[in-house]
C-alpha cells in the first residue's frame, strides 16, 4: 500500500481513472499535468544518481482534449536492461526521501514477482528486459516522487480495462493483457472490466504501479475535487486516450483501521488431522490474510480442533465455499471487523549468497529504536546455499541492515 508523506487530518485524495488504461509514461504524464513541477521532479531525480537520461514534458491533443505527455529522452549509455538487485540497490544508495524509496522498490519488488511467477523462476532471476530500461526506471521512481511532491495521502484506483489482441515482447508476441499484467491484477485481486480494444491498455508498469500504491479499488470516492490532470502515451487512436487524475482533499481524519476483514471460524471434531496441513495451504494460495488451530474440548469431551481464517471481505465467499469443500464442517461463523496495522516497510540487504528481504516496522512516538526482522524464506535459501546455520543466518542479515543505515 501508498505510503504517505504525511498524515494530516484533512487528506489529500488521488483517484486514477483508468478509463482507458495505464502506463508508466501515462502515469508520470498526467502527475505532471494535475500540478507537479518538472523543475522539482527532475531535482528529486537527479539524487537517484541514473544517468544516460533526459526527462522532458510536452503539451498534447487526444481526440479533442488536451493533455500532457511524459518523455524520457536516452541517450547511448543508457544500459538496456537490469536485475532487481541492481534496481534496488540504485534506489537504496540514492538519496531520495524515504517514502519516495519505499514506493519505489515496493513497485519493482511487486513487478519481479509477477514476472517470476509468469515465468516460472525465482525473482532472483528475474532479467527485467522493458520494465528494467532506464525510461521505466524513471517512470516507476517519477511517478512516487511526484506523489511525494503533490503530498498525496490516499490513492483510489477505477476497475482496470482489459484490451484484446497480441503485443511484441522481449520474449516474443504474447496475449494481452500481457501475462505478468495479469499476474499483478491476480495477485492484488485487482477489479477488470472487459473492453473491446485490440490494443495493449494496461502494461506491466501501469499495473505494477496501481496494484502497489492503491489503497482501494473501486468507483470514484466522495472528496472535494480540486485538480485533474491527463496523462498521454505514446499511442494515438483517435479518441481522447489518456489517464485520468482527480486530486482533491477531505475533511476526514484518516480512520483508525487500515482495512474491513471478516473473520471466519468453525469447530471440527471428526475429521483426520492429517487433511488440516492441506487446508491451511489451500487458504493462503486463495488469498486468505491469515489462518490458525486452536485446539479445544467440545461436549462429551470430545477433543476438537477450531479452524480461524481471517479473510478480505471481497473473497470472503470463495473461502467459506473452499472450508466447506475441504472439511466436514457443517456451518460457520462470520465476523466483520476492522485490521489496524502498523506501517511496514521491506528492504533488501545483499548477502555473499543472494539478497535477503528485510521487513521493517517504524516505532511508536514513545518507542525505542525500528523493529525489524529477516524473511524466513531467504534466509532458508541462503542457509542452504551456504551451509550456515539458520541463525547465524538470522544474525548477519540484521547485521548487514543495521551497518547500512
């Protein structure tokens, strides 16, 4: 999710309506278009030290509107295409404010995991070919500075059009919408809408944008509008294709919880333990936020096992269908409530056998020190590769993040 600049109580409001799709140029071209100064932008991008660039902005006219296009002008000692570490690291030793980073990376970290998943390697291999280029780095890294600048609170993103027909790749032709575009759609459960267009709508950084920073998804929010902005691509169909920007404020204070869940739990006493390890595997793969046992005594005496999901409201349904479908439980209950989370942040640190992810927490006002934590997952994977021991492991991951702060 968008993390803001600051946290006022009147918020500042973005809705994207992708009426027409969305792209990174789009993106930065409509920023630019609802009010963000060039002059600023390009100074918060010169600290990312990338060169071998030149960002410029140009007035257009689409189907009888007018709007602005972003341009990012290379020269030849722009490198073609980048890993995912080398992203990270330019974005970590930049010295970009840290909101500014964190949207960043959490876009490419998003991006290299669709691409994984769609072609089935580890994001460690993941060799970024389009996305990886110099103008896409400055599109994703653009479009979360000029959020920072604009000191955007909150983002709200319209269902996503699909397009239809073939698009040229690095990899070849493939389907639209392009297969990581739909990866990334699939793994925020982003909402899409059917659109007879034999063109590429939605590409892969638009939608590695949207499925990150949105805090929502969904029709246009009531806030008091103040600044649209149009962003245009490179494509020119004769009808007004652009990105659509609303910008306004609201006199709200941001709610205390960060999102609706519903619970759902159900007690199981005749069913073989062995089928509760399939079960909980089979909620997390179908989107479940988190799942648990608790073990109990039901009447008679008879030892039980009750079964909690905590569940997004949008697949609530799906959920209840698949315990149904695994277990013998005949009834549930459901809860609505509201998650708090604190603010999380990921970093990545490099180790002599291969990055490890760092989750982060930021203190309370009144705490000590951030509270952090290694990924399990890559500290296994460097514990195997290395023969270390899973601590040790564990200790030089925090090392190499405190010494890099």
């Amino acid at each position: 999710m968008f993390v803001s600049r600051n946290n006022k109580a009147v918020q500042k409001t973005l809705y994207f309506d992708c009426y027409s799709g969305i792209s990174g140029d789009m993106t930065l071209g409509a920023l630019i278009d609802a009010g963000t100064s060039l002059e600023d932008l390009n100074d918060l991008l010169g600290s990312l030290k990338l060169e071998g660039y030149k960002l410029e902005a140009e007035p257009v006219r689409r189907g009888g509107l007018a709007g602005t296009r972003a341009l990012v002008k290379l020269d030849d000692s722009a490198p073609a295409a980048r890993h995912l570490s080398d992203i990270l690291e330019l974005i970590d030793k930049s010295d970009l404010p840290r909101p500014v980073q964190k949207n960043s990376s959490a876009i490419f970290n998003r991006l290299a995991e669709a691409e994984a998943a769609v072609h089935g390697i580890s994001v460690n291999k993941v060799h970024f070919h389009e996305v990886g280029a110099v103008d896409a780095i400055v599109d994703i890294v653009g479009t979360a500075a000029a959020l920072y600048l604009l000191e955007i609170n909150i983002i709200h993103c319209s269902p996503l059009p699909a397009g239809r027909g073939e698009v040229q790749s690095a990899h070849g032709r493939l389907p639209l919408p392009a297969p990581a575009t739909l990866e990334l759609i699939a793994m925020r459960r982003a909402p899409v809408k059917g659109t007879p267009v034999d063109f590429e709508l939605v590409t892969p950084t638009g939608a590695a944008i949207v499925t990150t920073l949105a805090d929502y998804f969904g029709p246009l929010p009531s806030f008091n509008l103040e600044k649209v902005g149009y962003g245009a691509g490179s494509l020119d169909p004769g009808y007004p294709n652009f990105l659509r920007l609303l910008l306004g404020t609201s006199d709200r204070p941001e709610p205390a919880y960060d999102q609706e869940a519903v619970i759902i739990d159900t007690n199981i006493d005749d069913q073989n333990p062995e089928h509760f390890g399939y079960l909980m595997e089979r909620l997390f793969a179908a989107g479940a936020l988190d799942a648990w046992y608790t073990p109990i005594q039901m009447k008679k005496n008879r030892p039980a096992v009750q079964l909690t999901v905590l569940s997004p409201p949008e697949i609530a349904r799906q959920l209840q269908d698949l315990i149904f479908y695994e277990t013998s439980t005949l009834g549930l209950r459901l809860t609505t409530v509201c998650k708090a989370t604190r603010p999380r942040e990921t970093f990545t640190v490099q180790s002599e056998w291969g990055p490890i992810r760092i989750k982060t927490v930021p203190a309370p006002k009144q705490g000590p020190d951030l509270h952090f934590a290694p990924e399990y997952e890559d500290c296994r994977k460097v514990a195997r590769s290395s023969g270390l021991p899973l601590k040790e492991v564990y200790r030089l991951a925090g090392q190499l993040f405190q010494n890099r702060r």
